[in-house]
C-alpha cells in the first residue's frame, strides 16, 4: 500500500511535521528564486507564508 509520504515527501507524520515541511520549502524556495530574479519581494512574500504556517504549527502544538 502506497503512503502519502511516498506521494508526497513535505508530507509528514502528523500535521506539525507536514507543517514545518512546508515552512521549510516556501523558505528555501523564496531564497533561491529571490537571487536568481533579483527581487527580494519574492523572499518577503514566502517567508510570509512560512510565517504564518510556523504559527499555526505553534497553535496545533498547544492542542
């Protein structure tokens, strides 16, 4: 049987883990295609989403 982390590896054991996977990416993604196109608003965009996804893992983790 196929898992969904086989599917989907930002997918994690529990929905902080798929969380803090997604913080991960956005970040690492804004960096990268804030210096290849020269325009740090794509860098402040993700790393607001990243944000917001870092506080709701903070609130699931207060359950």
């Amino acid at each position: 049987m196929t898992t969904p982390q086989q599917l989907n590896p930002l997918i994690g054991d529990t929905c902080q883990d798929t969380l803090e996977n997604l913080t991960t990416c956005l970040s690492r993604l804004g960096e990268t295609l804030a210096a290849s196109h020269a325009d740090p608003s794509i860098y402040f965009f993700t790393a607001s989403c990243a944000a917001a996804l870092r506080f709701e893992a903070g609130r699931l983790g207060q359950r």
